[in-house]
C-alpha cells in the first residue's frame, strides 16, 4: 500500500511551488489547479497572440507540481521539451508561446493538507482521494458551483449527491440533469421547462429542473455533452439565478445550488470551441478530479470491505475474499472504475454459497464477456431475487462455468426487464437505477430482447 504519504489518518503530503512569468509577481501553486493562457479569467493571464485562451494547468499533487498542456495551439515547454504532462520537483523554466515562465518549488518542500477516510458513501485509503473528501467537505457548506470531473465510474454523481447531502440544502430536492441525453432541438426547454403549446409536442406545460429543484440542489451531469447553443442560456440563468420558460412571458427567480461533473476534458474543450470558457469558468469555481481507480489501488480493499457491507455481509465477509484475489485485483485496469469493482463484488457474493471464497476477480468485465444466444428471448413473467430460485433446476448435468454463465444470464434479464417496466423504457432513468452508462444497459437490453414503444428502434 502507498501509505508513505499519509502522515496520519488526517493528513496528506503534496508538493506545491510557485510561478511567474516575466517580471509579474509569483503566483502559488496549491491543491487548486491555477490555469494559465490568454482568457481573462485564467489564474494568470498573458498577453501573448501565441498562446492558447486556456493554455496549461498547475497543481501541487503527491508527486510534485503537475503541469498540463491544454491541448494547445502551440504546446508548453518544459527544459525545452515540449510536455502533455509532466511533474516538476526542481526549480525550471517553462514557455508558453513566447512567454517564459519560472517555477520554484515550494520550501519546504511538501506542504501538508488535512484529509478524511469518507465522505458520505464514499471511501478511499489511497491519500489522494481522502484529500479530495476533505476539500467536497469543505466545499459542501457553501454555495459554490463545483465541477466534478473523472473517468466513467469514478464516483461523480454520488459525490455530488453527498454535497448535497452534507449541505444545509439536504432536505429540499436533488434534481439530476443528464445533459449528454438532451437533444439540441429540446434543450432550451428541458434545461428552463415550457410553456403548454410553446411548440408543436409542447402538450403540456413542463417545469423547469430549477424550479423543481428549488431550495436545493441541481446536478448537471455530463455538462460537456450540452448543446453549444444553449450554453449561452445556461450562464446567463447561472449567472443571474434565474430562468425563463420557452414560451413564458417573465423571469423567475431560482435559489438553487449547481453542481455539475463531466468525463471529458472540459477545460480543453475551450480550446477547441465545443464549451465556452465563460461557462467553463462560471462552473468551475471550484473543481475536483476523481481519480482513476488503476491510479490509486491501494483503495481496492476498503472499496470491496465497503461494498460488502453495503450488500448485506457481515465484518468476516471480507475474510472470504483472498490474497490472491485481492492481487488479482490490483493488476487489473479497471476501464469501469468503481463501478466495475461494485459490480464484480455483487456478482461474486450473489454467487458464492455461504461462507465460500468471493471470487472477484473471476468477475471482472462480466458485464462485456458473456454472450449466450440460448438465453436470448421475451423475459420470464415472475421477477426472482438476484439469482432466481427456479434457476437450480437447469444447473444439472452441466459444466460449472456453463451453469454460471446461465445464472448470471438469467439474473441479468430479470434484472433489466423489472427495471425496464420500472421506467417505463426511458434509458436515462434505467442507466441511472442500475448505476451505469446509457450504452452499456442498451447492449442489455439487446441481448435479452427486452424493448418496448420508447426505444424500440435501439433496444
Ligand atoms: N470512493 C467510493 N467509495 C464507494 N463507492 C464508490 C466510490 N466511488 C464510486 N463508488 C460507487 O461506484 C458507482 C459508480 O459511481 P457514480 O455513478 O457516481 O460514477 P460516475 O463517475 O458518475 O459515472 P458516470 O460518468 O458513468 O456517470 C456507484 O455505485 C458508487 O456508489
């Protein structure tokens, strides 16, 4: 375990440093990422035709200063190397365009930060991460808009759920906005609700998620993904806190606290025009990164004590899960993150007999892996438990991995077609019920035939 950072239970070492460029004064480099490029809202702006509106990014981290390109125009240069990423210890000369710029790091040399082992239903060992839960603590009694930025199954929208949680807002709603499944032609009236007849579909008037979320908190996930064109919208009702329907005749004022996480690298989206950086700046008041899980490994084990807990097992159940497996564990890549990990723990305890190994590692990518034409078919009418009672029955005569496979097939269908009848067909809400991504409960619902009216055509 990588625990020669953490001091204590509390505290994290990162190093940090300080920058400046040309004759301008020094600019220090913390836990906060300080952008550098030409638009006026960077951290330190320059005034240099070759350099890029956001142009690289700085952040003390367990490894030394962090600096980013961008995806510049014409990239950052570090001793004359020009970097994507690269982590500074020693004091060096940077260029941007035509500007240099001088770093020192910081003395001493690592500056010590509080931490947390948790922060609402989230956990982590690794001393990044319990850094990270420190900061969402911090930030979770104010009203900052928080961007919350990281790989698919991070941890992005319960993160955001625990600000919420953690916020003098916790009683009032937590409206989720799935930005990447609003349709251009719509999104004006999904994001600010509708007027009854503003248009031809328009049956019926439709609140706004910031009036519905009013008092609390409004979750835009996967903010990247907005339409280009309403984002001037958005800034100017985050901006001014309050909104106007399609088809309203006056603005109505809104007390809602925005949060917002993206999988995309939405700072170098500005570079490329698909997100304004007006907004871009607007949301990121304050930003945090979910770390990747194959970056930090040493938080498999409390992750899988976590997950166990929550299914239901006991303090030995962790006892079940071996060495080995944790190994196994550790050299995987983890494409899913936690997501994968929660997975592959609920596979392995749904399927182990009492008190038997838990196999997780057997269960990684199980979700992609098995692909069984003879299951295929309309879903049974009676919806069993995850493995259902009647499944016994078909075990016989067969190979163990055969038999597995039929379980997890059956289980996988029942699943889905309960979930299916839950929402109503609507991707959006089944993804976000099963805790997944839109394309992987599409390829489910494939496989198992499960479709109705709303998404036949995909399904
Ligand atoms: N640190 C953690 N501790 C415990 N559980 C976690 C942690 N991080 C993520 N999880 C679990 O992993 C699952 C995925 O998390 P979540 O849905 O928040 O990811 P996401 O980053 O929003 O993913 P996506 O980008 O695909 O929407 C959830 O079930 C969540 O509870």
């Amino acid at each position: 375990m990588n625990d020669a950072t953490v001091l204590s239970r509390n505290k994290v070492e990162v190093r940090g440093g300080r920058i400046k460029a040309g004759k301008a004064g020094w600019v220090e480099v913390g836990t906060e990422p300080v952008i550098v490029g030409r638009n006026a809202q960077c951290s330190i702006v320059l005034d240099d035709a070759k350099i890029s509106a956001v142009h690289a990014e700085l952040v003390a981290t367990e490894q030394g200063v962090r600096v980013r390109d961008l995806g510049s125009r014409n990239g950052t240069f570090a001793g004359g190397v020009r970097v994507g990423e690269v982590f500074l210890l020693a004091a060096c000369k940077l260029r941007l365009g035509e500007t240099e710029l001088t770093f020192e790091p910081a003395r001493p040399e690592r500056i010590t930060v509080p931490s947390i082992p948790a922060f609402g239903p989230l956990v982590a060992q690794s001393a990044g991460m319990r850094g990270i839960f420190e900061k969402l603590s911090k930030v979770a009694s104010t009203d900052l808009t928080v961007l919350i930025t990281g790989e698919t199954g991070t941890g992005k929208e319960v993160a955001a759920q625990a600000i919420h949680q953690a916020s003098a807002r916790a009683k009032k709603p937590f409206v989720v906005v799935d930005c990447g499944s609003i349709p251009s032609s719509l999104a004006e009236a999904t994001l600010f609700g509708h007027e009854r007849g503003a248009f031809t579909g328009a049956v019926d008037k439709r609140l706004s998620p910031f009036v519905e979320a009013e008092g609390g908190t409004i979750f835009l996930d996967e903010l990247g993904e907005l339409p280009i064109e309403v984002q001037p919208k958005l800034l100017r009702a985050l901006a001014e806190r309050r909104i106007k329907s399609v088809g309203g005749s006056s603005y109505r004022e809104v007390d809602v606290r925005v949060l917002a996480a993206t999988r995309r690298d939405l700072v170098r989206a500005v570079n490329t025009g698909a997100f304004r950086s007006d907004l871009y700046f607007r949301v990121a008041q304050v930003r945090v990164e979910l770390t990747a899980l194959r970056q930090r490994l040493e938080d498999i084990p409390v992750l899988v004590r976590r997950m166990l807990r929550d299914l239901g097992g006991d303090e030995a159940s962790f006892d079940r899960v071996s060495n080995s497996t944790l190994e196994r564990l550790m050299r995987h890549d983890w494409p899913g993150n936690v997501r994968e990990l929660k997975n592959a723990v609920a596979v392995a305890y749904a399927l182990a007999g009492e008190g038997e190994e838990l196999d997780v590692a057997a269960h990684l990518g199980a979700l992609t892996e098995i692909h069984e034409p003879h299951v295929a078919g309309p879903p049974p009418s009676s919806a069993g438990g995850p493995v259902s009672s009647g499944a016994g029955a078909s075990f016989k005569g067969k190979a163990f991995q055969e038999a597995k496979h039929d379980v997890l097939a059956r289980f996988e269908r029942e699943y889905f077609a309960g979930l299916f009848d839950e929402a109503k067909g609507n991707i959006s809400e089944i993804a976000r019920r099963a805790g997944m991504e839109r394309a992987h409960v599409r390829t489910y619902l494939k496989r198992h035939g499960i479709h109705g009216k709303t998404e036949g055509g995909e399904a």
